[in-house]
C-alpha cells in the first residue's frame, strides 16, 4: 500500500500546474484565489472531489455576479496625449461645468442601482455642475430594468436644472430605447454617436462664461487667430509671438463644422473679439474645414448674423468644393454673401484691408505688406524709380508713377479705386498716368476684367492710363482675355523709361515745368560747341555760344519705338527760330541703340528735315547702330556721303560749305566763344 501511495502522489504532483496559479493570480487576483481555494478545498474533502469542484464554481459565479453587480464606472477627463481618461487612476484635473461618466457593462437589474449610485455621488461632488455626458459604448445590452434606471436617472437630473446627453450608443442598445420611447425622451438633440462630437456640442452650454483653464479644451476643437509672420506666412499669434491688427481679425478653425460644434465656435469666436473696440472685420480661413453638414452651416450664418448685428464685417477664405455645395444647396449666399467669399487667405486680406483701416491711423499694421496699395514713385539718383515719399524725391507735376504693391492687388477694385480718387485728388495737375506693373505676380482672367473696369473709370475722369513693366506670365493672361485689346496695345511699354518717353512730350505740351524730375530718363539732345579744353561740350551748360549755320546736336541714350518721336521733337525743337540755319550735324557716339521701329522714325526725320531745307549728316554711330540703320533702309535714305566715322571729321567736312556767303568769325565750332561763365 505504502508503494501505491508513493506512485499515486507522484502522479498527482506530475498534474500540478503552479505556472498556472501564479499566472492567474497576475491576470486577475480573484481567479487566482479561486483557483488555490478549489486547488485546496478538493484535497481536504477527499474522497468526495466532486463537492470541492462545487464549491470552485461557487465561487466563480458569485465572482461574475458581484462584478456584473459593480461594474466599472470611470470619470473621464483629457490626458496629456489628447485622449480622455479615468480621472481617479491617472490623477487628471476635472471639469467643474462638464461631468464624462463612462459605464463599462451590461446595463441589467443587476448594475442599474450601481450606475445610478456613481452618477448621483458625482453630481453631489460638483454644485457648479451643468452638463453630464454618460459615454456608453461600453454597455453592450439593456433591459427592462435598466431601461427604467436611465429613464429615472435623466428624469431626476433634469429635474435638478442638469442637463444629460449620450454618446456611443450601440445600435441594440439604440434599438431597446427606441422601443420604450426613452429615445424619443431624452431626445436626438442629446445622443451623439461619439464622445468627441458630444464634448464639442454641449460644451459651450456647459460654460456660461468662458473657462480658459477647463481640462476640456485640450480635446476641443481650436479657434487660433492669425498674424502675418516673417515668413511670409499666416502663423498662430499667441504661439509665435506675432503682433495683431488693430480692425481685421484673422481667424482660422481646424475642423468639420457640424451642429454639434458650432456653439463652442460661436464661444470661441466672441472671447476672441472680446474687448476689442477699434475692431472691424472678422476673416474666417476656412480651409480647414473638411467637411459641414446642414445644421453646422446653418448654425455658421446664425453666428455671421450676430457679428454683423455688433458692427462687424465677415469675410470667408478657402472653403472646400464640398463644403460650398453645401452652402449652396440650403442658400447662404444672402446671409454669407458670394462677394465676401475669396479663394485664398491673401486675396481675402487685401480685400478687406482698405475698408477696416479707413481713416485709421495704424502705421504698423502687421497686414500691411499684404495690402493692396498704390505707391508713386519718382527718378532716384541712382537712375531707378523709387517711393518719393520715402526718399525725398521731387515729383512731376503732369506724370505720375503709380506702383502696384501688394501680392493681391485687385483683389478689392473699389477699395483701389478710392485710393487713386484720394491720390487724384491732390496731383489735380496730372494729365498722365504710368501704373508700374513688375510686381503683379498672381493674376487672373477676374482681375483682368477688374484691371480694364479701373482702366475705363480713369480714362473717364480725363486722365491717359499706360502701363510698364507687365511679367510675361501676367501679360498672356491680358491678351487671352481680350483686355488688351481693350484698352490699348500701344498702352503697353517694356520699361518705366520707355513708357515716360512716349508721354512725356505729349504731357509736357503747352505747359512749362523747369528741371521736371523724370527727364533724366529720357534721351538728351544736347547742342554742342568748343570747349577751351579743345574738345566739344555742351553748349548750355558750359555758356558756350553756338553756330549760326550748323547746329550739332547729340543725342544720349537709347533710340527706341517709345522715344524716337520724343527725340524727333527735341530736335525740331532746338533748330526752330533759327533763320541762318543750314545744316544738322547728328552727333551719334552717345547714342546706345536703336530698335527698328525707332530707325524707321530717324529716317523720317531725316526726311523732313530735308524736306525743310536743311542738310542732315550723321556721326560717331557705333557698329551695331549701323547695322539695325543699314537693314532698315534707314542708311540708304541719309546716303553713304552724309555718314562720318567722328564728329571731328563730319565738321571738318560739312563746315566750308556750310559757311558759303555767311560772315561768321569766330565759328563756335573751330574757336571758343563763350557767351557767360558757367
């Protein structure tokens, strides 16, 4: 017997599973005390296994009884990470407005006193207490009874002026409510089909007055107002430090609008604009909003509406193809309206930005390298136009150089309009209008249209519009719309100095403006004579006399189809009033170049020189001036005779002749006679 007894424990030890016991007392201690109670109990009542066995599944049915009676119930609040926690097991800070009570399990006659018990404690906890969400996807069933303890439960906390939602209902859970009309009770308005949507949708109830410090804002969606960085860019202010505009907030929302969140944006939205009275546009970047459904859109021109009843403008920016059918199908464009809806943030900008800052006196408007502006410019030292009024440049009485500034500017023609009725205002004296173009970048077939209605509305009020500088991009756009041709292709100049040369005899005509600033653009025509150094200068500013019979003139700068006629005039000019003049020397080596159009314009002046009686003869024309004359016809018409290498030579040839029957002695040009000290 001893030896059968040793072979039995032996076998009994071999089936004694320790690993098992100790990995059941880590998963879950109740099973492992269950399992060692049973383990312990079947030994003791040996030989009658069957009553220790019993006694084990016992155990373990009032174990699921006890937890299907107490089931988890958590308090939720936002953890670090974004998500939402037991407040309780992770030490998080709780709402004192908002309560988030989480159930997690069957809702039956067993647990409903327990749910109702944790809801009630915690109400009891927080007398500020408005809101209080039970999130519900983790209860998977609910009967009768615990049907009947929710309908008790929501009728007992409205009673005490709470109100109660749901969220994550599970459709058979759903199914049950809707059968015992609970659903219809607590009311559609009130079940959310996530906790997200549920927070954002009653948290603004939840908070009268706006709570900076709620826990709850880490998982709300985030209204930030924009600045205009050093980059270039639209940035979150507060987080980069950027300074505000004074009159337009920029205001951007990062998420679908729907019914459920759209009070918390309207909260949002008025704490932000809270205290600033000088305040007059509100621009909305709507490009993050992926998606809205009907009621978040209604609920948006709700909020459009109360903005406008305080005095406020309300602009759009970016808003989705999606998002704009939509709007379109309920028809928001009366209360949005299609002219207050812009395709991207800047052009938005720059059509709000003239209206905010009229009459205002923000000089440092963090907005204003977006705004569309006109800046007259003036001939810098340097040779280039720049701003007159920040260089301290004089300013033509009868030309004036306008520059676009501003990455959309047209974005707003009116605003433009009454900026150049302003400027106009005070140059009552300019006849001419140069708008420098070179810092048009975006343009399209709409701005277009819009750049030839402020053509039109310029030509009306009696000034003549040109324009330079257009990039070749911004140009095809102007042709392809057919502006061009509507307002001029002769409109239309390369560079700032060769459109003030197509107006600035036109505009100079019958008025006198001495030392105008914008004729150092244009080529010189200078009269020349000895100089006591031997070499020939000009003859007005060295107070030099000059020839009676031949007039020497040279002629500095660049010949171009813009300039030719200018030059033409300069020189009929100078030999005008002059009876004994014979002869017209066109001293050619400070003549740059010449384009074609410009060749066929000397030519003509050749012409009617002669046609006038004068001698015309040419000098010091550089090789490559030749050439552009040469396949015009241009030489064949001054002819090969008339044609010097130097100055010195044409003179020398020319002089004799000139000078048949006339006493001139000294001639200006072989002696110095000087006439006055320079």
């Amino acid at each position: 017997q001893a030896v059968l007894a040793s072979i039995i424990m032996m076998a009994v030890f071999g089936l004694l599973n320790v690993s098992g016991f100790v990995h059941a007392w880590r998963t879950q201690p109740f099973d492992g005390v269950v399992s060692a109670i049973t383990f312990v109990c079947t030994l003791a009542l040996a030989p009658h296994l069957e009553e220790g066995l019993f006694l084990g599944v016992a155990l373990s049915l009032g174990g699921y009884l006890f937890r299907t009676m107490r089931p988890e119930v958590a308090i939720l609040a936002p953890t670090p990470d974004g998500g939402l926690g037991d407040a309780s097991r992770h030490g998080l800070e709780q709402c004192r407005y908002l309560a988030a009570i989480r159930f997690d399990g069957p809702l039956n006659f067993a647990s409903a006193s327990y749910l109702e018990d944790k809801v009630l404690d915690r109400v009891s906890k927080l007398p500020d207490l408005r809101q209080v969400l039970i999130v519900a996807d983790g209860i998977n069933e609910v009967d009768a009874s615990g049907e009947e303890m929710l309908r008790h439960l929501v009728e007992h906390l409205r009673e005490a002026g709470l109100d109660v939602s749901f969220s994550g209902l599970k459709d058979q859970v759903v199914d049950v409510l809707k059968r015992s009309h609970l659903y219809d009770f607590v009311g559609d308005n009130h079940v959310y089909p996530n906790m997200a949507h549920a927070i954002a949708a009653i948290y603004a109830s939840a908070h009268p007055e706006p709570e900076p410090d709620c826990p709850f804002r880490t998982v709300m969606p985030r209204l930030a107002e924009l600045s205009l960085h050093p980059d270039g860019s639209l940035r979150d202010a507060i987080r980069k430090d950027l300074p505000l505009c004074r009159h337009i907030a920029v205001l951007r929302f990062d998420d679908p609008l729907t019914y459920a969140n759209t009070d918390f944006l309207e909260q949002e939205t008025l704490l932000k604009l809270e205290g600033r009275p000088e305040l007059r546009q509100v621009l909305f970047i709507a490009h993050g909003i992926a998606d809205i459904d009907p009621s978040g859109a209604q609920k948006l021109c709700q909020l459009v509406n109360t903005l406008r009843d305080q005095g406020l403008e309300v602009s759009f920016s970016g808003f989705r193809d999606e998002v704009l059918e939509v709007l379109d199908r309920i028809d928001t464009d009366q209360v949005i309206g299609e002219d207050r809806h812009f395709p991207t943030q800047f052009a938005a900008i720059a059509g709000a930005y003239a209206h905010a800052h009229l009459e205002s006196d923000e000089d440092n408007c963090p907005f204003l390298p977006l705004a569309p502006r006109v800046t007259e410019l003036s001939l810098h030292p340097d040779g280039t136009l720049r701003e007159a009024r920040r260089h301290g440049l004089r300013l033509c009485s009868h030309i004036a150089a306008l520059r676009f500034d501003g990455p959309m500017m047209l974005a707003d023609p009116a605003a433009l309009e009454a900026q150049l009725v302003r400027w106009v205002k005070n140059r009552l004296e300019v006849s001419h209008l140069l708008l420098d173009a070179h810092t048009l970048d975006r343009f399209s077939g709409n701005d277009a249209e819009r750049l030839l209605d402020l053509v039109g509305r310029l030509r009306r009020a009696g000034l003549e519009v040109i324009f330079s500088s257009f990039r070749d991009h911004v140009f095809e756009v102007i042709e392809r719309t057919g502006a061009a041709d509507e307002i001029g292709l002769d409109s239309f100049f390369p560079s700032e100095s060769s459109a003030v040369a197509a107006i600035y005899a036109e505009a100079h005509q019958k008025r006198t403006e001495e030392d105008c600033p914008l004729r150092a653009m244009l080529p010189r025509v200078v009269e020349l004579s000895l100089h006591p150094d031997g070499s020939r200068r000009n003859a007005q500013r060295y107070g030099l006399a000059t020839c009676r019979v031949i007039a020497v003139l040279r002629i500095d700068g660049a010949l171009t189809f813009a300039t030719v006629d200018y030059v033409a005039d300069e020189i009929k000019t100078q030999i005008a009033d002059r009876p004994e003049l014979r002869h017209v020397l066109l001293a050619g080596h400070g003549l740059s170049s010449v384009d074609e159009i410009a060749s066929e314009g000397l030519a003509a002046l050749v012409v009617e020189l002669r046609d006038s009686g004068y001698e015309v003869s040419v000098s010091g024309l550089k090789d490559e001036v030749l050439d552009v004359l040469e396949r015009t016809g241009c030489l064949e018409i001054i002819g090969a005779d008339a044609v010097f290498p130097t100055r010195a030579k044409a003179i020398e040839a020319i002089h004799h002749k000139a000078h048949e029957g006339v006493d001139e002695h000294p001639c200006p040009l072989i002696e110095v006679v000087e006439i006055y000290e320079t």
